[in-house]
C-alpha cells in the first residue's frame, strides 16, 4: 500500500463520519501520525539502499495498521441485551378497594357523565298518544331528625306552576345531629301528559305540607331536565319493534359511552371493560318523520370504576410473591383481565365509597429495568466489574454484554456508544 493509497481510504473513512466531530478528529489525527511516520520510514528506507523493496513493504505495514485502528475506531461501542424477570401469574382474587383513599388501601375513582343514543324505525298508523314528563328530584328534610316516609303519588308543585307526582314510596332520611338535612332521591312525572311539563332544574314543595310547619323545612329539587312530555299524534310501532329497537340502543349506546371515556382516561389509569355500568331510561318515541320513521331515543348514565395501573399492580404482586421488596414491575395485559363487582344491583353509584370486587385473569409479572442508570452505572468500567454491577439489579435474570473493538477492555466513555436492549415479553 501507498501513501496515495492509505489517504483515499482515510478520505472515504472522513466522508462516513460526516456530522460525527469527535470521530472525524480522531481521523485527522490519524492521518497526521501517518503522514510523519510516512515521511520518517521513507526517508530511513532511501538511507540505507534507495531501491530497498524492504523499505516499501515497511511503510505499507504501517499504514494498514493505521488504517485498521481507523476502522476499529468507527466501529466501537457497546450494546447490552437484558432479559428481565418473569414470573407466570394466574390471578382469581378479591379486592376492596376506597374512593379516593389516601390511606394504604386501594384507591378508585368513579367517572360518570351522561348521553344518549337514537333509532329510527318504521312506524305504523297514527293514534292519539299522552306521554307524562319524568325526571328524578331530591327530596331534603331540615324538619328534625325523624325520617319522613312520602306515600307513592305524593303530590309536588313546581316552581313552574305544574303538578308532580312520586313514582314509588320513599323515606327521607332526617335531618343529621350536625345540622345536615336528610336527602333521597326520588324518581318523579307530570301529573298529566304534554311538552308543558317538561322543564329545566325546578323546585318543589310537597302540597299534602301547605299551611303546616313541614311545607317550608320538607322540600325537593329536579336532579336535571324533566323531559319526555308530549301530547298529540304519532305513529305506533308494535311493543316487540320497541323492546328490540331499545335493547340495540342500549348496546350502542354503551360502546359509544365506553370509547368515550376511555378516550379521557388519564396515563397510568386502568378501566377494566367489565368495570362499567350504564342505567338507561325507558326510551321515548318521537313523532314520526315525513317519511314514516320513528324515532326512539335512549338517554343514559354512566358510571365507571377507575384505577391507579401501579398501585393496582403493586396490590396483585403483593398477593401473590412472598417476600415482595416494593419494586418496579409491571403486568402486560392487565386491562384484560375480568373485572367482577359484587353486589352491583343494589349498588348506589352516586354515593358508593366502597367497593369489593374480583380480578381473574392469566398473565405474568416483568421486572421493569432501568436502562439509563445502567448504562451511567457501566459507563468507562472495565468488562470485568460487569457482573458485579449486575448485582445492583435484582429484576435482571440474565444479561449479554458485546464491547467492539472485542480486544477494548472497558465499556465506551460516551452515553450514545452504549446501548440497552431489553427482551420484554410482547
């Protein structure tokens, strides 16, 4: 090799380091050292016998020597391939878990907003049809302690001048020893059918109460719109087209409601898709179209129950490793597993505070590996001291280590020659 020769491979060697600064110094420096150990065995070799082939096959060794540390040079680094601890988990356990605990029990949060959904369907003939607004109000009672049990059919006045009545027999709870009046929900409608009874947020007194001293301190409220009032004609659909046409709505309608809320569920939280529950109303018919169609809308509530992924985690693990030291681990498919609430009827969502539960599923639990701080931990270490770093990090199971040059006996000195592959399971 000549020296013409050794500097158009240093050129291409510059050229592929383009945008690299260090790597391209180190290349000049290179190519200086040559360049005077060049000229020094030349000069040495036309000393001793200027036609010395000798001399020639010198400088040529030497610079294939340079050449091949240039190359290595391009080329070192190190890369680390992890592969974590894994353990099988086959999960059938039961939880409780407190809304917004800030204690060390199990925390949940419950989201809830509301929606609706329509279908259209063929309508038949045209008859005269009375429909009674409904709504639900709170009813509070500031009397005295004692509970207040209102019949079914309890008269109410609006606020708007209209008359009202309770759906089913209820108690009010009485007013507490704080002063806190006692408050229930009742479910309520039109004492009459028409559109003017449906109404925004009202007010109510019960009239059984007027003249006495419980009419002011015994009092109720609309939750929110009375709606589905109406008076007039409309077209019939059959009871079987309506049950059918209301169940595909109920379905619809919670897909719809779901993709919502797992559309605003912030990072790190979990909603299990059997963790949601939607109560709808009975569906209300709408006048029929020019075309013949009726319109059968669906409104609903729902209600979801949402968990910290870590601190759920963290929970699981506990239960299932002994000796379990607080640390970073993580379960792949977690937001698959089945989510069972126990005692879902009788649950009142807008005021559970405590839920117990089951959680079932099949999975495993991976040690989560923190790559920077290794590669900070190896970072200019001999190879030998690997395994000993190794030993910081309990959720290694095992670990390949490849130094390039494969002569270099320490790790690079420079964070982007390192780099940490970690097997996790997909």
């Amino acid at each position: 090799m000549t020296k013409k020769n050794f500097i158009q491979d240093i050129k291409k060697i510059k050229k592929s380091v383009v945008g690299k600064k260090d790597e391209l110094i180190k290349i000049t420096e290179i190519d200086t050292k040559f360049d005077s150990l060049y000229k020094k065995a030349k000069e040495e070799s036309l000393e001793k016998n200027s036609n010395s082939k000798y001399g020639l096959w010198f400088v040529a060794l030497i610079a294939m020597t340079f050449l091949f540390f240039a190359v290595s040079f391009l080329f070192s680094g190190a890369k680390i391939t992890i592969n974590p601890k894994i353990i099988d988990l086959t999960l059938n356990d039961n939880f409780v878990a407190t809304k917004n605990s800030s204690t060390d029990s199990l925390p949940f949060d419950l989201v809830v907003f509301s929606g609706e959904d329509s279908k259209e369907v063929q309508g038949g003939e045209e008859k005269d049809t009375s429909e009674s607004a409904k709504g639900v109000a709170i009813f509070y009672n500031s009397f005295n302690s004692s509970a207040q049990n209102l019949d079914i059919n309890t008269r109410l006045e609006g606020s708007n001048g209209k008359i009202y009545k309770t759906k089913t027999k209820t108690t009010i709870p009485g007013m507490s020893t704080d002063g806190v009046p006692g408050s229930v929900e009742v479910e309520i409608y039109g004492s009459e059918g028409g559109e003017e009874y449906n109404s925004g947020i009202i007010d109510f007194t019960i009239l059984g109460f007027k003249g006495g001293t419980k009419y002011s301190k015994i009092i109720a409220r609309a939750k929110g719109d009375i709606t589905g009032g109406f008076k007039g004609k409309i077209r019939q659909i059959s009871e079987i087209e309506k049950i059918n046409a209301i169940n595909d709505l109920k379905i619809s309608l919670r897909d719809k409601l779901f993709k919502k809320a797992t559309d605003q569920i912030p990072g790190g939280y979990i909603l299990f898709k059997d963790a949601i529950f939607v109560q709808t109303d009975n569906g209300n018919i709408e006048n029929a179209s020019t075309d013949g169609m009726v319109s059968i809308k669906l409104k609903g509530t729902f209600y979801g129950f949402l968990f910290d992924e870590k601190k759920l985690t963290k929970r699981i693990v506990q239960n299932n490793i002994e000796k379990y030291k607080d640390e970073d681990v993580f379960i792949p498919n977690l937001k698959d597993f089945i989510f069972s609430l126990d005692n879902k009827e009788n649950i009142s969502f807008n005021d559970v505070n405590e839920i117990n539960f089951n959680l079932s599923g099949t999975s495993k639990i991976v040690w989560n590996i923190n790559s920077e701080k290794l590669i900070g931990d190896v970072i200019g270490k001999n190879k030998k001291d690997f395994n000993q770093i190794l030993l910081q990090y309990p959720g290694i199971d095992s670990a390949e280590v490849v130094v390039k040059p494969v002569w270099r006996k320490t790790f690079p000195d420079k964070l982007k020659d390192i780099k940490v592959i970690i097997n996790y399971p997909q």
